[in-house]
C-alpha cells in the first residue's frame, strides 16, 4: 500500500523540521550567507502559509500568528544581515540558536 501524499500543513511541518539541515545545506553549497540561507527557509516557510488550503487545515488565529512571526523574524534577519553581512562572519551560536527555533513558527 502506497503511502498517502502529505497535506499542505504537514508539508510546512516537515519544511520547518528541515530547516537546520537545509539551511547548513545550502551555506555550505553555495556562496551565499548563513543569513540569506535562513531567508531561503522563511521563504518557503511563508509561502506554505500563504496557501488557500492552509485555511482548511489550521485554525485562522494560528496562520495568521504564524505569518507574523514569519513576518518579524524576516526583518530580523534583513537587519543581522547588516552586521553578518559576508561569508566568512562569524555569527553567535546564541543568535543562530535563536533564529532556528523562532523558524518552526507554529509554535
């Protein structure tokens, strides 16, 4: 028996549990900077969120706390992108931490 295809929400849910590795992934694989590989992640977070079927499978008060913490957490970034702005910065564990929990937005 064929496993069934993952709904929108389980899909965001995988996205975020995903989202350590993959942005590690993608800074280690491109030229790009850790920050920008966060933003690759908070992408495709969003655009989950953005779907119009999300709206059949989460309750509206949670997919819209969701998207603002997104929201808060991109301009975050854009701003630490100020600082971390090359390849070769060296970012705090602390903030790492921080902006790796604060991606899975659900909670």
């Amino acid at each position: 028996m064929e496993d069934e295809p993952k709904n929108d929400f389980e899909l965001l849910q995988e996205a975020i549990a995903l989202s350590p590795q993959e942005i590690e992934r993608e800074f280690a694989n491109t030229d790009n900077i850790w920050l920008a590989c966060v933003n690759t992640r908070l992408t495709i977070i969003m655009n989950y969120l953005g779907l119009s079927q999300m709206e059949s499978l989460i309750d509206k008060e949670t997919e819209v706390v969701a998207q603002e913490k997104a929201q808060v957490l991109a301009q975050e970034v854009l701003k630490l992108q100020n600082v971390y702005g090359e390849k070769s910065s060296v970012i705090p564990e602390e903030i790492k931490q921080d902006i790796l929990s604060r991606l899975n937005v659900l909670v």
